[in-house]
C-alpha cells in the first residue's frame, strides 16, 4: 500500500495551482477553521483554588481529568520562589486562558505579569483572572527578539500559535523580555509554541545579570529551533 503526507499533498497542490488561487483557497480553509474554533461553548475547569472558564474543547478540560497535577510543580515552584522574593515579579509568557495564572496565584502572592498574544485567548485570560487578587498586569503582545514578524495565529486543541508567512498580510512588531520584565522579576515561565528559546537567547545578558528562575517549553521541531537552542 502506498500512503502519501499530507505536507506532500499540500506541496503538490501548491505547485499545481497559481500562487495567488493557492493562496485564496489557504486563507479561506484558515478563516472557516478559525471560525469554528472561536464558535465553540465554553465550560469550567478546575486549576488549584480556581475555577476557570475554557473552551469547551480545550486541552485542559482533558488534562483536568487525566493528569490532575501536572502543573502542580510549577504552583509549588513558584511558592518557594516568592516566599524568598516576597516582593518578587512572576512572568508568564504564553498565558492563554488563565490558567497557568490560576495555579501560581493559588501558591503565590506575588505581582504577575501575564502575557498573550492571541486575542482570543487573551480576552478570556482577562475574564479569568479577574477573580485573582493577585496584582496584576496583562499584556496582549507577542513576544520574541523585538524584530516584526509577518503572519498570522492559527488556533487548535488548547493553544495557538503564531505562523511566520512571507504571504501574509499581518505584520506584528514583537516585543523583548528584557523590555517586558521589572526590576523584581524572580520567575519566568515561558511557552510559546516555537518562540521560547528566541525570547530567551535575545536576553540572555540581563537573565545572567538578574538572574530570575526560568520555566520553558523546550521544543525543537525543526532546523531553527536546534540552531537557536545552541
């Protein structure tokens, strides 16, 4: 039997087809996956004293049942970071829904800064956090090496992610970790689905000079993660 990738297929079509009739028919698949992404219901799940709002096909309400403290180690973590620097900053890049925020609150005291840069996502972390005495910042950027990127968030499962596309029409100017972080910053949690090691390098003279705790997604999934996780 002679099976064929999808990515092959989607090269074959690709140089079949005029670039700009490619093009039309990607952004058309992209636009009705996304809608049917946002028109979801929601439901609530539980993340240490918190309950949160997600949506209804949301990895965690999965997670939530199968791997009740996964994110426990961070929530503990982050106890024994601010009960050192009472006075401390905790980051967390990749916010999503709130509830990464959720489990350090319910250990924490400590000022967060919470970043996301998918406006869905982001309007529901602001929802969510709201019941969080916490003080708090939310930013609704997208954090890299401070450079502009062209392309566009693409939504599934319990993440999105931001898609690079010399195609595209959107350009973002991102935003770096040492123009984001205070003074106090004592924690970092980074997840970002391909940007972690890039915010991380870009900063890596004021990471040794502060030298804050660091939680991240350590992802490589083709050539340019590996060369800038070296």
């Amino acid at each position: 039997m002679i099976t064929t990738s999808t990515s092959f297929v989607k090269t074959v079509i690709k140089s079949l087809l005029p670039k700009p009739i490619y093009n039309f028919f990607r952004e058309r698949r992209k636009q009705y996956s996304e809608k049917l992404y946002f028109n979801q219901n929601f439901t609530r799940v539980k993340c240490g004293n918190y309950e949160i709002e997600v949506p209804e096909n949301h990895l965690l309400v999965r997670l939530s049942k199968s791997q009740p403290y996964r994110d426990l180690c961070l929530g503990i973590s982050t106890k024994y970071i601010s009960t050192k620097y009472p006075n401390g900053t905790i980051i967390d890049i990749g916010a999503n829904v709130g509830d990464t925020a959720a489990i350090i609150a319910t250990y924490s005291r400590n000022k967060l800064i919470l970043i996301e840069g998918s406006d869905y996502f982001f309007d529901i972390l602001v929802r969510n956090t709201a019941q969080i005495s916490n003080e708090i910042i939310t930013k609704k950027v997208l954090m890299s090496d401070g450079t502009n990127v062209i392309g566009s968030f693409s939504h599934w499962g319990g993440t999105a992610s931001f898609k690079e596309d010399s195609d595209g029409e959107i350009q973002r100017k991102t935003e770096r970790l040492v123009d984001i972080a205070d003074i106090n910053t004592c924690f970092i949690k980074t997840d970002t689905d391909g940007y972690d090691f890039k915010i991380l390098t870009d900063s890596l003279e004021w990471l040794a000079s502060r030298r804050p705790a660091i939680f991240f997604e350590n992802q490589i999934i083709n050539i340019q993660d590996l060369e800038c996780s070296n």
